[in-house]
C-alpha cells in the first residue's frame, strides 16, 4: 500500500541510517513541510514525511474525512513499510495527533511501537480544535483564518489555482481533527513536546503542561519564539533537540 499511494517521502529509507523517522504533517499540508529535516538529521536517522491522500503527488486520491478511518489508513501504511530498524515518529498540529494515536495503537497491539514520540503545536487539553461548522466556512473566511496563523507561504493567498490545490485538503483535515475526542490515553514510550511561545491556537497557557501526563518518560517542553508555525523558523534547533534524545534512546533499545 505505501509503495502504491506513495505515503512516505523519500519512499525508501537511506539504507545507511540506524533510526527511522516518520514525519507528519500539519493540517493541509505534506511532505513538503519537512523538505529541509533531511540536510538537517544526523546521517544515522533515516527521515519519511508522510503525504495524506487528496494533496501534492496524490492530489488525485479521495482524502479522509474521518478521524479513525485515516488513522487505519496510516497505520497500515507505515506497518507495510518497517524493517527491523528502530523508529520514532514526529508529528505537528493534526500530525501530532495522528502520530500520537498511532503511537498509541502500536502500544496497544503489541507489534512494532516507536522508540520515541515528538509532540509539536498541539496538546490533547488546552488547544484550539476546529468545529465541523468551521470546516465548511466560506473561502473567504477560511483563507484570513490560514492568513492569520501564517500556514502557507504568502503567494498562495492570491493565487486562485495555488488556494484550489490547499482549500479542498485542509477543509479535509480540519473536518478530521473536530472529530477527535481526548480519553486520557497516554503512550509508554519517551515524549518531548515543541511549540511556539505566541502560537494562537494554544488556548490554555497551561497547555503543554498536561503532556508530562501522557507517558512515564516526559522528556520536557521546548518553546521557541513565534507563533503556531515557529517550527519553520527552528527547525535546525528543534531537529537537533529531537535527534540527540532520540540516538541516545535507539542506542538504549540496541543494548
């Protein structure tokens, strides 16, 4: 399945790498978000960013409206694509809560689980999620809210064919993320948590706080200036923050 729908980018893991990681998404968007993490990982971490159906190379597939049926999707996806390597998943906005989830379920069945999971601009308490009334908002409106949070580069704004190529995907997830309820569930592996310190979409100042909840090996919460997208900015900080732990907990797991 990962080979046909052409889930992860680059398809093949470098073959050099230790570690895998698997990288996803904000709400919207691909691949593309993490085109820069590749240059900036040590060699011996192999990263994949994940590409939903209905955007960029696979803008010609149906994308997920619903929050289970994509979590499915996924996990079976990355699944297809293991080796006996290690791997960690990473994750901003809505891909913080899907590699949270995945986490979970993988934990939950007992198979393959990652060494280490990366939360970035979401928490399960505290933070903005979207309605599905807000999912069907005019253009218009849902264009000045993206405007605001800064989630695209400028030029999209005013480029009719760019907007039809991102509206059509994000409506999707944001129609995704309304449906996801918090139970409580936390994961067993090590957690570190990123955000930005003016992220708008972070509605609880105590937000991050709740994560130290959600796994017995809290690694901590690292805030870095700028809003919701602040990991554009720090991405060589939060790469290097995030690869150091991450070598240091595969190396425990080789032991």
């Amino acid at each position: 399945m990962s080979r046909a729908g052409q889930w992860f980018h680059p398809v093949e893991p470098s073959p050099d790498a230790s570690i895998r990681l698997f990288l996803l998404p904000h709400a919207g968007s691909g691949a593309i978000i993490y085109r820069d993490w590749e240059s900036l990982l040590p060699p011996d971490i192999a990263p994949q960013a994940v590409t939903l159906p209905g955007r960029h190379n696979r803008r010609e597939e149906p994308t997920y409206e619903e929050f289970w049926p994509l979590l499915e999707a996924l996990h079976e996806a990355v699944l297809d694509d293991l080796d006996d390597r290690p791997f960690a998943f990473f994750g901003h906005c809505l891909g913080a809560q899907l590699a949270f989830r995945l986490a979970i379920r993988m934990e939950e069945e007992g198979g393959p689980a990652p060494v280490m999971v990366g939360m970035s601009g979401w928490s399960p308490v505290g933070f903005f999620q979207p309605t599905e009334e807000q999912s069907r908002m005019p253009e218009s409106e849902l264009v000045e809210w993206i405007k605001k949070l800064g989630s695209f580069p400028a030029e999209i704004y005013d480029n009719p064919e760019m907007l039809a190529l991102v509206v059509p995907a994000l409506r999707a997830d944001l129609r995704v993320a309304a449906q996801y309820v918090d139970d409580g569930a936390g994961v067993a592996c090590p957690l570190a948590s990123y955000g930005g310190r003016s992220d708008p979409l972070q509605e609880e100042p105590d937000a991050m706080t709740h994560w130290a909840g959600r796994t017995p090996s809290y690694l901590g919460h690292n805030e870095y200036s700028g809003g919701h997208f602040y990991i554009d900015t720090h991405a060589q900080a939060v790469t290097a923050h995030f690869a150091h732990r991450l070598q240091r907990i595969a190396a425990h797991h080789a032991r």
